[in-house]
C-alpha cells in the first residue's frame, strides 16, 4: 500500500482508545471508522472529525477500510466479524484471545484462502511480541515447551502479596483500577485468561490445536500472603505459570499458581510483567518479556501487526495446524502444601502416614511460630510425584478432621532455562 492506509477500528474500550490514539498520531494511518455500542456515549473530541462513528458493522465495511482492527472481545460477534472481513479479503488485525484461541486454526485457513492475512499479536503477552518471535525467529527451531507468566493481573496481584503482603481484594482492584484486569476479573484470578494464550501459544509454537477448556487451570484465588512466606523458606515465590509441553503429537499443558525459584527469571516479573519461555530442540531456552496488560502496551502490538500489513510484510509463513491427539496435565512435580489446621497432637503423623501409603516421599515440613493454634498454618514439601497420586493422598487427608481451610497444593516449577523439560 502506497497510499495512507485506511483502517477500520470495532472496539473503543481501554485498548480500543490507546489504538485509536496511536493510528491518529501517525501520518502513514487513517482511521475511518470507530464501531461501538452506545456510541453517542463513547464519542471524543480528540478523534478526527472525518472518522465515521457507528454501531453497525455493515457500515464499517462500506467505508471499504484496508485494514479490520476488532476489539471488542469475547468470542461473538468477534468472530463473525473476523470471518466476515476475511470472507471480503479485508486483512484482520484482533487482540481477541478467545477468538483465536477457539478459532484460530480455521481463521486462518480462512485468511490463507482468501489470499489475505490475520495477525493477532496483542492477543498474548500484550506489547511482547512472542508471536511474530516464535512464527519467524525461531521458526528454524523444533519448539517443545511453552511456559510463561500471561496474565498481568494475577502476576501484578501476586507481587503485591509478595512484596507488601498485600490482601487478595486490594490487590486485585488495583489492578483494575490500572486497567489490566477483565471486565469479568475471575477470568484472570481463576486462569481461563491465560488459558486461551495458552491455546494460541501452543497453536502457534507446536501446530496443534487444542480446545481451550481442556487445558487445567487451578484459580490463584487461594494463596495468601503466608505462602509467600513458605515458600521464601524454601528459596521460591509464587507466580501463576501457563505451561505447554510437546509430547509427539500430544500436549501436556496447565495453568495455575506454582512455586519458582527466586533465582529463576519468572521471579524477576513483576507487576503487570509477563514473560514467555519457549523451549527448541536445536536452540534451547529463549525468553521474551514486557509489558503483559493495559492499553498502551497492547496497543503496541496492535499497531505494529497494522503497520506490518501497510507495508507488506504482514503475511508469515502458513503452519499446519492439526488437532492435538492427546491433552493431559499428568506431570510428575515436587509440590508444596499448606495446610491450616485447629491445632491437636499428631496432626503430622496423620497426614505423613497417608503420603507414606502413597509412596509419595515428604521432603521437609516448615512451621513458622506465632499463629494461633485454632488456625495454624504450617507446609508440607513433597519430592516429584506424580499429580494425580499427590490428589489422591489429599483426598484422604482433606477427610480428616483438623482442617480449618482446604489444603492448597502448588507443583514447584523447578526450571525452563537449562534443561528441556519443566517438571512441574
Ligand atoms: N487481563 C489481561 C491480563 C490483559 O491481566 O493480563 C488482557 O489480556
């Protein structure tokens, strides 16, 4: 395209706005049309008075735009929209996880069909570009591990626990009040936000297309400020962690909150930070990391997929995308449980006789002083077993009577970056 590139924008929320903001300040961009419900109500001054404001998207494509940004998430009408555009060869720009990460393969066959493109950077790790970096940098590679912090919020939540032993609720509404959390904030806390980037990563770095639900997630709405100080004990922090791994052509993959070495980069995120590990068998470990959450950052990646289509270079190498054979969250991982108990003598032997039973070997149990004995929290740390044995035990011991809170178990994520396979 030599001429301005016309673009039409579906979506004037947090990202919406930060888009539209960026495309007016360049001169090599029109913004043409700006879709939106109740869009008298979301109107601005600062948008070019040419711009055509609608809510009806049969008027967004009479304004014939080169470009279709969509934005306005969930799955419908994005996705017909999407579908639409593409069936009228309009290039697609979206940062709509949810559609890619249920849609995506055939989008993009769609697109492929059509001759035209669909770019969805800003739909994982917000202005990191781990998409184009894993399509063309390391499309030399033979990628087969995923494993990242991809959502803003539960990371910005978590630190603020870590660091100032924030509460869980004050937390999170800043978080919100910073705008990175959903509309819907359990989409973030309880994992199904990463769990669609999760989808589109392992779409994207193995070829394989997996339903999004079938990926485990576990909320991180269950640890507290005293895991932080556990886990300390045992050289860790918490992060919540979206983990794929290659098996053939299967997929071993969850998402939740797990313990990190303090040493180890996931650690070093904070706030609103994601960070992508990616695993090759030629390469080994490469991390990308930003900016996770929030409008600018997003935006970024938004405007950079527009700009690589106005220049011609939007279009990347077609992967063949087939559907995972197998899905399953079955790893053997060191674990850390917490149990808070109404205090009585042989608590430990109790719980140790069920692990014994198991054959699941306990590696050290911690108890901090100073907690009262109607609510006393103390850890049990397990050598790598097999997760659904670990449940099992729990199962049993979660029957007994001391307990004041459910125990909350987390895998231990015991390295990406020098050595092929997570085990969590
Ligand atoms: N709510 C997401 C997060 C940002 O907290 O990371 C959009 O994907």
């Amino acid at each position: 395209m030599t001429s301005r590139c016309r673009v039409a924008l579906a979506g004037f929320g947090t990202v919406g706005r930060s888009v539209a903001r960026s495309l007016q300040e360049r001169d090599d961009v029109e913004l043409v049309a700006i879709l939106n419900r109740e869009v008298e109500r979301k109107r601005v001054e600062w948008i070019d008075r040419r711009t055509t404001w609608t809510e009806s998207f049969d008027d967004l494509l009479r304004c014939r735009p080169d470009v279709f940004v969509e934005l306005i998430g969930g799955r419908a009408p994005a996705a017909d929209w999407i579908r639409r555009a593409l069936e009228a060869g309009i290039p697609v720009v979206t940062a709509n996880k949810q559609v890619i990460a249920h849609d995506g393969a055939s989008l993009l066959g769609l697109a492929a069909a059509r001759g035209t493109v669909l770019r969805f950077e800003g739909a994982v790790a917000g202005g990191v570009p781990v998409i184009r970096a894993i399509e063309s940098g390391l499309a030399g590679d033979a990628l087969t591990l995923v494993a990242g912090i991809l959502n803003g919020t539960c990371n910005y939540i978590l630190t603020r626990m870590e660091r100032d032993a924030a509460p869980f609720d004050e937390a999170l509404r800043e978080a919100q009040a910073l705008g990175f959390a959903e509309a819907d904030a359990s989409q973030d806390i309880d994992g199904l936000d990463a769990q669609a980037k999760l989808a589109v990563l392992v779409m994207v770095a193995f070829g394989l297309q997996v339903s999004p639900a079938a990926l485990a997630v576990r909320s991180i709405a269950t640890v507290g400020p005293v895991d932080f100080v556990y886990a300390k004990r045992l050289g860790c922090t918490i992060r919540q962690i979206a983990w794929a791994e290659r098996i053939g052509s299967g997929v071993r993959a969850a998402v939740g909150p797990a313990l990190v070495a303090l040493d180890s980069p996931f650690a070093g995120v904070g706030g609103s930070g994601n960070l992508v590990a990616v695993h090759g068998r030629s390469g080994g470990t490469t991390t990308f990391g930003g900016r996770g959450a929030g409008g600018d950052p997003t935006a970024v990646a938004v405007v950079s997929d527009v700009l690589a289509i106005a220049r011609g270079t939007g279009s990347v190498p077609a992967v063949q995308v087939r559907c995972a054979s197998i899905v399953s969250a079955d790893a053997a991982t060191p674990c850390y449980v917490r149990f808070t108990v109404a205090d009585r003598p042989g608590i430990i032997a109790a719980l140790a006789a069920v692990f014994a039973r198991h054959d699941v070997n306990i590696d050290a149990v911690l108890q901090e002083p100073g907690y009262p004995p109607h609510e006393r929290p103390f850890i049990v740390s397990l050598d790598a077993a097999p997760w659904p044995v670990v449940e099992t035990a729990l199962g049993e011991i979660e029957r007994m009577e001391f307990h004041v809170q459910p125990p909350l178990a987390l895998p231990v994520l015991t390295g990406v970056e020098d050595r092929p396979v997570a085990t969590f």
